[in-house]
C-alpha cells in the first residue's frame, strides 16, 4: 500500500519565504528550509507524518481568483505574471 505524503503548499501554515536558500516556510514550526517542511519533519521524525498538518479551506485551494478579482491578459511580447 504506497503512503501518502502531506502537501505543506495545502496546510494552512505554509508560507513561502522569498529567501532563495530557503524557500519554504512552517508558521507553527517556525523554520524556513530548502525542502518542504513536511519533508524535515518526516526526516526529523522517523518517517512519522507531520501533526500539525492543517487543510487550507477549498476556496484557497482554488486556482480561480476571489470574488470581484478579474484576471487580465498581459500586453503582448511581456510574459504573463500570473
């Protein structure tokens, strides 16, 4: 039976840093990391799953943009930023 991995990008604690060393960010844990926190954890951890893993509601899960937001496109010859 494969294992599930926790996504931190879908806990509520997650954060991305913009620090290009370390990337990646647990609030609650509060470290910043190379890895995905999920991964120190289980590394930390013995293989044992992060607990504090906590699902981000489905509205931010959502790739759509929130109400009253309204994509545009981008001028043409400049990448899109989205």
């Amino acid at each position: 039976m494969p294992t599930l991995r926790l996504d931190c990008r879908r806990c509520t604690r997650y954060f991305v840093t913009w620090d290009e060393h370390f990337p990646h960010g647990c609030r609650c844990m509060g470290f910043k990391s190379r890895r995905l926190p999920s991964e120190e954890v289980r590394q930390a951890m013995n293989g044992v799953e992060c607990a504090l893993f906590e699902l981000k509601s489905a509205a931010r899960l959502s790739s759509d943009p929130p109400a009253g937001v309204k994509r545009v496109k981008a001028p043409e010859g400049r990448p899109n930023s989205q």
